[in-house]
C-alpha cells in the first residue's frame, strides 16, 4: 500500500499503480511516453504514471502487450 494506492510490481519493478478511486496507470518511460501521449493518457499528479487508454483496458490482449512494453522499458 502506497500513496493511497497500491504498487504493482513484476520483476521487482512497479509498473503499475492504482490510486485510492481504483484507477489505474502504467510507469511510463522516455521511450513510452509519446505513446501515452498519442493516447491522450493523463499523467497522474506528478509522478511517471499515466492512466491507461480506453482501447488498451477493454481489450486483454492489448492490454498485455502494453504491460510488457512498460515491464521492458523500466531500467
């Protein structure tokens, strides 16, 4: 528990977050962050953490590949 949130955490690296409303956000990078921004992503306060697209979170396999593009883009 954190920030009034939780961590979520692969490969001893938080990836994740999810704030006290339950919304959650992906770690974002210098090499994700246009990503994000091409999504229209809101960063959350002024942590690296932007909430994920609509597109992402209703399609599974989408959502996956996002994960890991962030899991792989944390050094």
């Amino acid at each position: 528990k954190m920030f009034g949130g939780h961590g979520i955490f692969c490969d001893q690296k938080m990836f994740l977050i999810v704030d006290s409303a339950g919304s959650a956000f992906f770690k974002v990078t210098d090499s994700t962050r246009v990503k994000f921004e091409e999504h229209h992503s809101v960063q959350h306060s002024k942590m690296p953490y932007f909430s994920i697209p609509d597109v992402v979170l209703n399609d599974s396999a989408n959502l996956k590949e996002w994960a890991l593009m962030v899991i792989q883009s944390i050094d």
